[in-house]
C-alpha cells in the first residue's frame, strides 16, 4: 500500500513473482488487493507464507468459508472463528 497513514491509501499492490519475473498490479483498493492476493494463492495452488499461515487461513474461514484437504489445525483460528461468523 502506498499513501502516509491508512486514512489516506492511495495505491494498492499485489506482487506475483516467480524467479526473477514479476507481474505487478495495481489495485483499486487495499479491500480489492487482500481479495486478488487471496485468490492468487489459490488459483495458483500456493502454500500460505509460515509467517502468516493462521491470518490466511482465518481469512480463508472467516470471510471466504471454505475449508480445503491441506489446512493445518490451528488452536487460534479455531478459537477466534466462531466469533467472526454471523
């Protein structure tokens, strides 16, 4: 994201990059580019980043609903997921 503080974004990003190629898209919103990077994990069939497995995999649960065969148990997500739903 680009822009002083978050009330004034003015730029969204979403990196793809194999190797040394890298494909750079500019987004509408910070909203837009959590989606399109959300989706790019799984059209492509990525793994989450270590780092941030559990946030990935609340957000996967949380607002996309869906569960997959390789989700790792979490003890946090599933601690913090029924409060999100409606």
């Amino acid at each position: 994201m680009a822009g002083d503080d978050l009330s004034s974004i003015h730029g969204s990003y979403v990196v793809v990059s194999r190797g040394q190629d890298e494909l750079l898209y500019k987004l509408e919103s910070p909203l837009r580019a959590l989606d399109v990077c959300f989706k790019a994990y799984h059209s492509l069939h990525l793994k989450y980043p270590v780092q941030s497995y559990g946030v990935w995999l609340l957000i996967q649960k949380a607002v996309y609903n869906f569960d997959t065969a390789w989700d790792e148990k979490r003890t946090a997500v599933h601690t913090l997921l029924p409060s999100l739903r409606c």
